[in-house]
C-alpha cells in the first residue's frame, strides 16, 4: 500500500486528527496554487480551501462544507 507511506496521504491523516505535520512537496505546490491564481484573478475555491485547512485557518468540516456549498460560475 504505497499510498499509505506517501508524505501527503500522512499530511492528511494528521490534519483530520488535528495534529501538527511537517508541510509536504503537495502542501507547497497547492499554497502555490493558490498565490498563483489570486495573482490572475481567477476563482479556485476547492484549493482556497485546502489552503485554508492547511494553515490553520479553516477547520476541515468547515473546508468540505464550503466546497459543497460552493456553485460553478461561467467566467
């Protein structure tokens, strides 16, 4: 199960306990992502999200429930 060794699936299992990890090559590239499309205006809101879980800003319910709650626009 190789998944299960990776740095991200670990990321991931430590912020649905809510424990402190080490950010990963995955996490940088989506905080990266994200900087990126603010910079171009353009709306990413499943990765604002996953920014915002992976700063600590935003609880990980909370993310899902936004991103569920979130409509496509034509832009």
């Amino acid at each position: 199960m190789i998944a299960a060794r990776s740095d991200d699936y670990g990321l991931g299992q430590a912020l649905a306990r809510g424990v402190d990890h080490p950010p990963t090559e995955g996490a940088r590239a989506a905080l990266a992502g994200v900087r990126l499309a603010r910079r171009h205006g353009v709306r990413m809101p499943l990765l604002e999200g996953l920014a915002g879980v992976l700063t600590g800003k935003v609880a990980p319910a909370d993310a899902a429930r936004m991103a569920g709650e979130n409509v496509a626009t034509e832009e």
